[in-house]
C-alpha cells in the first residue's frame, strides 16, 4: 500500500504505466477484489447490477487476449487516417514518442502482465441514440477509472486500453463473456509498479480548455 497521499496527489499521479510494471511479482487476489469493491461507489445511471469485471490471470487466456491486442494494434494503424500537419510543437512531438515507445512496450509483453481486468456493462450500444450511448457508457467509465485510481493507492499500475476490441467477440469467446447482452469497455492491464513515485504531466493550460458561458 502507499503511504497516505491527497485526493489531488493520487489524481494527478496516476499515470498509464507500462514499462515500470514489475511482470514478476504477483498481485493478490484480495487487492484486486478491493479495488473492485472500491470502483463499484462510481455513479451509474440506474445500479451497479450491470457492471462486470473479468479478472484474468490464467497464462494461456492472457497470451490469447494479448494476441488480440496485437491483432488489434495493427489493425488501427492500418486505418485510414487523414495525412497529419507536422507538429511545430516538439513537447507535443516528444510526449507522443515517449507514449509511443511504452505503447509498444505493453503490446509485447502484454501477456506477461500478472493481470488483466475487463470491465463489461450487461448491455450493447449498436444502432442505439447518443443519449443512450452515453448512459451505458458513462456507468462503466467512470468505475473503471476509480478502480485505475484505487489501483495506484495500492502501489499498482494500470492503463486504459481497447485494441483488443477490434476483435472483442473472440475476447468474449476466450472468456466466456456473453457477447449478444454484454459488451467489454476495455482491457486494464494490471502489476505492481517499479518504485511507487510517478508525477504528473504537462496538459493543455486550463484557460484554453474552458469556456466560461459560451463556447
Ligand atoms: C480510450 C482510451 C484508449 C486507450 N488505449 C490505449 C491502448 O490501446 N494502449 C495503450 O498503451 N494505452 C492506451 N491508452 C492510454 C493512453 O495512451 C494514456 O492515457 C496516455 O498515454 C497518457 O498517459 P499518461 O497517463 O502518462 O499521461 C488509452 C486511453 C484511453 C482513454
């Protein structure tokens, strides 16, 4: 567990960690189950009877939901995408290579994580109006962000990740999920970290973002 840190510390803190994951030391199974408890207190539309959490530790699933992931990793560099201005912002250049060489980090030795988390919602969102997109999609995000949160309060590192769902009716075969009535939102790969410190990041300055009355 981490020694004690502020609601403002944990929040700026808890950062996508990938190549400071320990791959060697096992996570316990009543951590996980903590910080499931703990995401669970995240607002929801109606109840939290519609959450799941798939908890994968089994090597040979996670090596299959790796493949997956890799599948799914260049499956979206092959899309089509419109041709990018090159940056004139080189923070902006060298936080995208920073992420991307620990992006590619965890796609290769995503099966050697101890643990994989998959939230699920019990409901699809295909063909349904943005409103109730949104509902079913805002009672499953903000629990999975608790649980990342909860995760770093224990001394575990976490990232939100969705390749995977390129082919999630195969994920959902390998875990037995029932795809037609429940939909995965991510894939949360999970490990205690290298060393407990992480800082936070430069973002957007705050009065470029907000809009006080009016866009
Ligand atoms: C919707 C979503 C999808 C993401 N997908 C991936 C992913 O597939 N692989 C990955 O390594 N990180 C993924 N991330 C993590 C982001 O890349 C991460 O938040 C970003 O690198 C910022 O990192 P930081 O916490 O160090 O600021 C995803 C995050 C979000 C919100």
């Amino acid at each position: 567990m981490q020694p004690s840190i502020s609601a403002r510390e944990l929040l700026t803190t808890t950062r996508a960690v990938r190549k400071r994951l320990d791959l060697t030391r096992p996570v316990e199974r009543e951590v996980i189950e903590e910080c499931i408890a703990i995401a669970q207190q995240a607002p929801t539309s109606a109840n939290t009877e519609n959450q799941h959490f798939v908890v994968v530790t089994d090597p040979i699933k996670k090596n299959a939901l790796a493949e997956l992931f890799r599948r799914g990793w260049q499956t979206y560099v092959n899309l089509p995408r419109p041709a990018s201005n090159k940056s004139e912002d080189s923070r902006r250049d060298a936080t995208q290579s920073r992420v991307g060489s620990s992006a590619e980090y965890l796609r290769d030795h995503l099966q050697e994580v101890p643990v994989h988390v998959i939230p699920c919602i019990a409901s699809r969102t295909e063909g349904m109006p943005t409103v109730m997109q949104s509902e079913v999609w805002s009672s499953i995000a903000p629990a999975v962000w608790s649980f990342m949160l909860a995760a770093h309060s224990f001394g575990l590192g976490t990232s939100w990740t969705i390749l995977h769902l390129f082919y999630e009716k195969e994920a959902a075969s390998i875990l037995n999920i029932p795809y037609k009535e429940v939909m995965q939102a991510a894939l949360i790969p999970v490990g205690y970290t290298k060393g407990i410190h992480f800082k936070s990041v430069p973002r957007e300055p705050v009065s470029k973002v907000v809009h006080w009355n009016s866009w």
